[in-house]
C-alpha cells in the first residue's frame, strides 16, 4: 500500500518525477559534457535514479541539483572502483 505525508497516492508521486528527472538530466549534461539525451539515459539506469523511484527513500524530496550532485558523487565512486 502506497502511505505517504506529501502524496496522497502513487499516482500523485509518479506526476511529479518526469519534471525532476527532465530538470536533472539537463544539469548532468552540462556536468558531463554530453547530450542531454544521453544524460536521460545515464540517468535512468542509475542507482540514483532506483533511489529516486522509491518513495520510501525520499530521495524525491532533493533538488534537481542535489540529485545531480548524488548522481556524479556515486559515478565518481563507481569509476574509482573500477580495475
């Protein structure tokens, strides 16, 4: 069952997200010097992404810019990691 203070149902929830996820792209874009599609793409196989798509994390509460920040923060780790 969907419970939320903020939504008064999962519908509500996925109404906003396409304006955040729109907004964020645009900033990884600019960030990581790519086509804004391509940050669309990066974007929605990230783990930031499967945060954000989870209401329980309320990670639909950060900005378009802290997400962008969480977004290359875990890229950064993730490249670092990488043999």
């Amino acid at each position: 069952m969907f419970v939320s203070d903020y939504f008064p149902n999962e519908k509500a929830f996925r109404a906003m997200l396409p304006g955040k996820i729109a907004l964020t792209a645009v900033r990884l874009a600019d960030a990581k010097h790519v086509d804004p599609l391509e940050a669309l793409g990066l974007f929605y196989t990230s783990e930031t992404y499967r945060q954000l798509e989870d209401e329980q994390t309320k990670s639909w509460w950060e900005s378009p810019r802290e997400l962008c920040r969480d977004y290359l923060a875990a890229d950064t780790r993730s490249v670092a990691n990488t043999p």
